[in-house]
C-alpha cells in the first residue's frame, strides 16, 4: 500500500476517472465512487492498479446521506487514512425554468450540492486528526456566470463555490487545503449531446477540453499548489476571459 490515498466521487467515468489515474501516476492509491456503471469502474480500477497503486471501487448514491456515510466511514476504516478528496460526481437535468420541474430541481441539488455536504463530513474528522488534507470541488463555470437552461445545475455549482470558500477558511488552521475547480466544455458522457464543432468556435483554444485538462490542474493543487486554498480555477480554454 502507498502511503497516501485519494478518494475521487463519481470515478469511474469521464472529468473523474482521469483524476483518478493521474492520481495514481502521481503515487496515490485511489478509490473511486460510482453511481451505477460497474463495467466502467472496474475497469477504471484495472488501469489504476496497472500503474503499480491499490485501487478499489465503491457504489453509493451521493445524495443518500446514510449509505453515503455508511461507506465513507467503511473506506476510512479499511485504509486508516484520506490525503485527497475530489468531490466530482454530478448530473445534469437541463430545462428552461419555466418547464423545470421540482424532481430535476432535487435531482441535482441532492447530487451536486447536498452530495458534496455527504461525502465530506466524515471525510473531514479523519483529516482533522491527520492535520493534513486536500479538498477539491468540482463546479464549473455554470456556477460562477450562470446559463439559460441550467438553473438548477447553476444553483448547486454557485453553492459549492460557497461551500468551497466556507470550508477553506474553517479548516486552513488544520492543514487541510479546500479549492474549487470550475470547469468549461470537457468531452465527456455529459457533454455529447452537444454540437462540439460550433462551441469549439466560441472558445479562444479552439477545442473542448478533455478529461486529462483537469485531471492535471487537480494533480497540481493536490502537489504543487501548497499555498492556494479557498480559490475557484477556471479551467475552461479561456471561454470566459
Ligand atoms: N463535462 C463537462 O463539460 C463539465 C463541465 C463543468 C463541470 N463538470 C462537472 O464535472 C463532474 C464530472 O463530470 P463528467 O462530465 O465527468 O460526468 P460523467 O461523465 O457524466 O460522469 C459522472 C460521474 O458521476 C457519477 N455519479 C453520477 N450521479 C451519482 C450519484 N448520485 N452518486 C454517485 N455517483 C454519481 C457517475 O457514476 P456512474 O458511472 O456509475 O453513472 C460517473 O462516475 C461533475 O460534477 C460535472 O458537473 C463537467
């Protein structure tokens, strides 16, 4: 076993299964959370464990708080210890507001807001112990500038900005790191509906960007950015500059 260990939610596919290796090229064991997809996260967990890392994938709603904390508390007492947690997993329930029903509404708040809240609290007591952690939040750009169509997504991004900056400043006394990463158009399940060619227009790098874009800037705050806490890196190929 490695002497640190990542907890990446929502790993077995897309933005979270790239965290997920480059976290174990970077040394980590790494445990990976899914929804549902098995086939996915198990072969996630194989070119994990291909890097030379102990892996292993847990399923588990994120937006039930009792089997959340019930399995949380299982990972942190088979591995002892948590150095990085990547709150990641999310889900899009798209519609203009007007037609936005109260199920999308609670759909994504449980999961992309109240989600995080579920995962990170007894994640949070084990790196109070171990005065040392690192903390990042997957949001997106939705949550910083809003976006027809995605109230509800906006809302539970805007809050986890908020979450993000809270938790920074309450637990910096304890060595524990909380930065938010905010996302652009990344070419994943989530985004294949969408005309890649026409945004591609829209933003100044000409591309989407790929899973690899933020897995890096992930590595980075996990490994070199030991003086950034409480900040939102916009990781979106200069979208909204
Ligand atoms: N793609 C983008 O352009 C983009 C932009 C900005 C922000 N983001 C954010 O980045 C994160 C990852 O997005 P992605 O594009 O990689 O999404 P994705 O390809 O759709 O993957 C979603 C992941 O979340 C897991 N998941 C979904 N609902 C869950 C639940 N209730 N409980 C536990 N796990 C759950 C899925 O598990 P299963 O495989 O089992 O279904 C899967 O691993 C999300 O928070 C998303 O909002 C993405």
């Amino acid at each position: 076993m490695s002497e640190k260990l990542a907890l990446v939610t929502g790993g077995s596919r897309g933005i979270g299964a790239a965290v997920a290796k480059e976290l174990a090229q970077a040394g980590y064991d790494v445990v990976i959370t899914y929804a549902g997809n098995e086939e996915a996260a198990n072969k996630t967990v194989d070119e994990i464990k291909s890097t030379g890392v102990e892996s292993a994938a847990y399923k588990f709603d994120v937006s039930n708080n009792e089997e959340t904390v019930r399995v949380v508390n299982e990972i942190i007492e088979k591995y002892g210890r948590v150095d990085v947690l990547v709150n990641n997993a999310g889900i899009t329930r798209d519609g203009l507001f007007m037609r936005m029903n109260k199920d999308n509404w609670d759909a994504v708040i449980n999961t992309n807001l109240s989600g995080a809240y579920n995962v990170t609290q007894p994640i949070v007591k084990i790196m109070m112990k171990q005065r040392n952690g690192v903390i990042i939040n997957m949001a997106s750009i939705v949550g910083v500038y809003g976006n027809a169509g995605q109230a509800n997504y906006a809302a539970a991004k805007a809050g986890i900005i908020g979450f993000t900056k809270s938790l920074a400043k309450e637990l910096a006394s304890r060595n524990i790191r909380v930065n938010a990463i905010a996302p652009g158009f990344i070419s994943t399940d989530m985004t294949k509906g969408l005309d890649s060619e026409k945004i591609a227009e829209h933003i100044p790098l000409k591309r989407l960007g790929q899973p690899e874009d933020i897995a890096k800037t992930v590595k980075f705050l996990c490994e070199e950015g030991t003086y950034i806490t409480g900040q939102v890196i916009q990781v979106d190929g200069g979208l909204t500059v």
